[in-house]
C-alpha cells in the first residue's frame, strides 16, 4: 500500500509540475496565436464608423481576417483620438485605429504606444454648413463654396460649428485650418464640442450649429438630403497646407507589439489585402464596404465612396515625409508643444514585411 500511495504523489506531483510549467506558455499561445500560427482573437477598437476605415470593413466582410486565423472583438467605438489612443494602453484593445495625432499626444507624454501603419493617409474631413447659412454668407460677405478657400475660411467668423471635442484629429486639422487663414478658433468661431457624429449632424440640421465638421460620409448628408452644401472638402483639396495629412493610425502597445510581432503582421496581412482590393477592383470593394452600412442610400453611399478612394490610393506604409507634414499641422495646435521623431511614433517592421509579399 504504501508503494502504491507514493507513487500515487508521484504522479500528481509530476502532473501539478508539468501544469505549472506549461501555464505561461499556453497563456502566452492564446495570447499570439500559437506563436504567431494558430487562431488568435484581437481585441480591435476604431474611433467611429466612417469611410476613414474602408480596409476595415473590406476586411471583416471579405473575410480576410479569419484567412489570417483572426478572430476579431469589435471594441466599442471612442470618438476623441486621444482617448481612443490609449485603450491600447489600458487593456481595452489590442489593435485601435485612431487619429493620427492621438498618437503623437501619447508619444510626447513618454506612454509606450506605437503606430505599425497609417491607415488613412489623406485627410476626409469636411465642413457642411446648412443652405441657409450659405445664402446668408453669400449675401452678407459675397462668399459661395466656389469661392477661394481663403475668403470661404474667413466667412466662417461668427458661426457656430459643431465638432467633435479638443483632443480628435478632426479638431486638430480645422483649428490647423482656421489658424492657416487667420482666424483663432478661441474667438471667431465658436466651436460647439459634441462627439456622436449622428448627433453632430442633427445639430446642425435642427439650427442649434451653423454646421459641422465630420468625416465621410456624414458630411454628405445634408448634401444628399438637400438641406446642406459642402463648404471645405479636404478629400477635395479644398486646404493646400494640409494636403496628404495622415487621418488614421493602427495603433498598438509596445509591449503587445514586443510580444505579438506574428500576429500584428497577421492582421496587416488582411488590411494590405483589403487595399489591393480597393485600387484594383473598387466596383468589388464597395460591394464589401457596403455590406457594413445596409441602412445607408445609395445616393449618399455613392457620394461619399467615391470622394473617400483617393485616401486609400496610397497604401498604409507610413513615411518620414508624411509624418512630417502632419506633425507640421498637429504641433501649433497643442497648448505644450514637443516635436517627436519617425522613430519614436512609428515601427514598420510589420507594414514594410507585409508590403514585401
């Protein structure tokens, strides 16, 4: 009996020790995939729901990801870019796609998130103001949206826009906007902060804002729905000195990066796939984006693909000169600037590899 109970302890000892042995390493495979290759889920989380995320939903509906073995955990959405940037941080995510200079905020604080692609490279902001205030304008100032985008900046003195709060990239690039042409954005314009882009919107349309700021395809709206024109269109080229201002970052922690470098390739894999679909087949594309706004109609769906492509002619690579340009805009508008470096804000170890296939 004895021989018998010892090797009894043997046995659970030897189970118990080989358990505790292999914990960190299975927790470490469910976390990266099986180091990299098995199936993984990725806690993903983007500011809104706009055209600013078409490889996304190209993606998602293409089945793309699940191609990869990534099973994606759709976070709830966090419109303020300096927010949304630091869910990474705390767990809630561990992909965002944020505005760029939701990044750059953290980067200057010494916080250890990285940017592995600029997602949009081309800004798709746009500012509507209700037919009202346009005839209103054009009578008072001899103002139309044809007008050159100076005088059309400069009309905006005294209106009230609604926008999302201090703190989003859309912010960043219209007070960049308004300052370029010599309005201060504490005075002349008042900024009404609201951060439901429905709610922005609706703003604007009932009289409570003059207009508002948004991405695609909310800007469209009132277009579409004939109570509104398009006043800046930066898609359109409307600002030459923020032309080619990134919008939208993939971001990640860089601990999540140092411990997951497989699978953040894996899930770029799926986003470069997502692009090559966008420049050599658009019609398909748009069948896939589509797939994600089902309520929306085809008219306004229309208007605002085919003003969002360009932003996504160029790839998710991010560059020096890129950087520079939308640091460049983003620096003026903090209230304690610090300039960063390429290094600090971006790793494209990933991007770059995936580019390479």
């Amino acid at each position: 009996m004895s021989r018998l109970r010892v090797a009894a302890v043997l046995a659970v000892l030897s189970v118990l020790l080989v358990a505790c042995g292999s914990s960190p390493n299975a927790e470490h495979a469910s976390k990266a995939g099986d180091g990299g290759k098995g199936p993984v889920t990725v806690k993903y989380l983007q500011a809104s729901d706009s055209f600013a995320y078409l490889p996304y939903y190209i993606a998602s509906n293409e089945g793309y990801f699940k191609d990869q073995g990534i099973t994606i955990d759709r976070q709830p959405n966090i419109g303020v870019s300096s927010q949304a940037a630091q869910s990474v941080l705390v767990g809630q995510a561990d992909i965002a796609a944020v505005g760029t200079t939701g990044v750059y905020s953290l980067e200057a604080q010494g916080r250890p998130a990285k940017s592995v692609a600029a997602l949009t490279q081309q800004s798709i902001l746009e500012l509507a103001l209700r037919n009202d205030v346009v005839k209103k304008l054009k009578a008072t100032t001899g103002t139309t949206p044809d007008s050159p985008i100076a005088q059309r900046v400069k009309a905006l003195k005294g209106l009230k826009i609604a926008i999302v709060p201090e703190g989003a990239i859309s912010r960043v690039q219209f007070e960049a906007t308004l300052k370029t042409y010599g309005l201060n954005p504490d005075k002349d314009v008042k900024l009404i902060p609201i951060e439901d882009p429905d709610a922005l919107v609706a703003a604007a349309k009932t009289g409570h804002t003059d207009g508002f700021v948004f991405s695609l395809p909310n800007t469209q709206a009132p277009v579409t729905d004939g109570w509104g024109q398009t006043w800046i269109s930066y898609p359109r080229g409307d600002v030459p000195a923020l032309k080619d201002n990134y919008l939208i970052d993939l971001e990640t922690s860089a601990s999540y990066l140092k411990s997951n470098p497989a699978v953040v390739k894996r899930f770029l894999t799926a986003m470069q796939k997502a692009f090559d679909l966008l420049k050599t087949d658009p019609a398909a594309a748009e069948v896939a984006v589509k797939k994600s706004f089902p309520d929306m109609t085809d008219k306004l769906f229309n208007a605002a693909y085919g003003a969002t492509l360009p932003a996504f002619t160029t790839g998710m690579v991010p560059t020096q000169a890129g950087f520079e340009r939308t640091q460049k805009t983003w620096l003026p508008t903090q209230d304690h600037p610090k300039a960063l470096t390429f290094g600090q804000v971006y790793d494209t170890t990933a991007v770059q590899a995936v580019g390479a296939q």
